[in-house]
C-alpha cells in the first residue's frame, strides 16, 4: 500500500474525513518531485479508496485545481459516487467515480 504512513486521520464520519499529511521525508514526496514535493494525483484516489474502504473500478472524471504539499491538512467529502477534497475550506480536486 503506497499510502501506508502518508497521512493521519483527524476527523472521520461516513460523509467527510479530515487528514494531516506526513511531512516531505515519506517516499511519495521524496519521488514526486525531489526538491519541490507535492502529492501525485493519483495518490488522492488511493486515499479515498482508503478512508471510505472503496475499490475503485472506474474514474469517470478527475478535476485537480491546485498542488498539494507535505504537512497539509486536507478534507475529503463523499457525496455518493462524487467525491471532493478540500484544502483550507478550497476544493483542490474532484472525482466522479
């Protein structure tokens, strides 16, 4: 599991759960990119299917809007198949599954 150790959850309910990323020594910031750390795209479907137990078969949309850094806190909302993550109450990204 890539995201093993990447975050901490600090709010969790069915809807919305609230996690504090890792600073930039985990490895997925120490790949993406060296000297300039964000959180890969991709990454934030693996969390989703983490924290809302998911097996994401199909994305039928994918909307980022801004780079995500280590030691941030993010909101992830579920609203069924629809997803968006917020990062100091601003959407950063949005999913359709």
């Amino acid at each position: 599991m890539i995201t093993q150790g990447l975050y901490k959850v600090l709010e969790s309910s069915t809807t919305q759960v609230s996690v504090k990323l890792s600073d930039d020594s985990h490895p997925i910031f120490q790949a993406h990119f060296p000297n300039n750390p964000i959180l890969p795209g991709f990454v934030h479907l693996e969390i989703i299917a983490d924290l809302f137990e998911l097996k994401i078969t199909s994305i039928k949309k994918a909307k980022y809007t801004a780079l995500i850094r280590p030691s941030q806190t993010l909101r992830y909302i579920r609203d069924k198949n629809k997803f968006k993550v917020l990062c100091e109450e601003k959407t950063v990204a949005s999913f359709v599954l």
